[in-house]
C-alpha cells in the first residue's frame, strides 16, 4: 500500500493506493469524507477549479485605490506624504495574501464523484501513479483475447484500448490480427481432408 498526502490551508487530501483500489480522502472547512474508486474508472479528461479569497481580494483592491487617491490628491495639493501610503500598503498586503492563499485544483470527474488534486509538487506524482495503475488495471482486464465475446467485439475493445492510451496502435492492431487468425482456426472443423 502506497500513500500521497497533500496539504494546503486548511485542505488535506489523502490519496491510499491499494493493489486493485485507489481511496481518496478528503478534509476542509466544509467536512471531509472519502471514497474507493478502481483505476480503470480514473478519467483521461480534465478541468481545472480555484478556490480564492474573493473577499480580502476585493478588500485589498479598494484600499489600494484609497491610498493611490491620498498620495495623489496629498500630491496636488501639496500636502505633506507623510503617512499618505499606510492604506496602499495595507491594501497591498491583502491582495499578496489573496494570491498566495489560492488553492487550484485539477478536476476529474468521475460517476462515483469528483477527484481533486491540489496542484503542487506532489500533483504530477499522483496522476502518473493514477494511470499507471489505470493501464495495469485495464490490461489485466480487457487486454486477453476472449473469443467468446465475439470477433467484432474484440476488434472493437482493443481499438477502444488504444483510443485510451493503454495499447500503442501497433500493439492494437496485432492482437486485432491474432483475435482474426484463432477466429479462422475456431471455424476449422477436425477430420480428414476430402480428396
């Protein structure tokens, strides 16, 4: 069993790989919770989410205009600066803080729920553990021959193998052509040949 964790403000997500499973846990201001996903079902498509302090942000901005206005109109009138820049300065601050208290995600959504993974150092290091596991997972699942499903059907799931990244086109294709040639060999009948 393997384990990532990611922290960020208040945000903790834990990712607990097990050999055929994945968990990922979570916690925040708002609860936590956590849920067991296969690696197959891990998506190729992504989005990205920003969770930012809109509030301080905006706070900051005002008193940023405060002070510019001040020193500008202290300028004018040929006032003293003297303390002129204490609101650009604190709202300065504030908007520094916004920006480095941001916490962006990537977003996989998935039918069991969504998969957020904070970006930071540890970001690239889980998705590539993910589909690693995801092309293990989908090749011991799919990636045999199994001629009870039908040709077409087995055509069909190895095309869809290599549409996923699991399969290279070529390696598609040549079990494409070793599922057609033990199809022709099922369809040979044993006996003596008929002179």
């Amino acid at each position: 069993m393997m384990e990532i964790v990611q922290k960020k403000k208040s945000n903790k997500h834990t990712f607990t790989f097990h050999d055929d499973y994945f968990n990922f846990a979570y916690e925040d201001k708002s609860g936590s919770g956590d849920t067991d996903f296969n690696y197959a079902d891990f998506p190729q498509k992504s989005s990205i989410q920003i969770e930012k302090n809109e509030w301080l942000s905006n706070v900051g901005y005002i008193w940023c205009a405060l002070g510019v206005f001040q020193m500008g109109y202290a300028i004018y009138s040929g006032a003293s600066l003297s303390g002129k820049g204490f609101w650009l300065v604190v709202g300065l601050i504030c908007v520094i803080w916004a920006y480095f208290s941001t916490v962006k995600y990537t977003v996989f959504k998935t039918n069991n729920g969504n998969i957020f993974i904070i970006q930071d150092k540890k970001h690239d290091e889980i998705i590539t553990e993910l589909n690693s596991r995801r092309k293990t997972q989908l090749l011991s699942w799919y990636g045999d021959i199994n001629l009870e499903n039908g040709l077409d059907q087995e055509k069909d799931k190895f095309r869809w193998l290599a549409e996923q990244g699991v399969l290279s086109k070529e390696e598609s294709e040549k079990r494409i052509a070793q599922a057609e040639l033990l199809n022709e060999d099922n369809f040979e009948l044993p006996g003596e040949k008929l002179n």
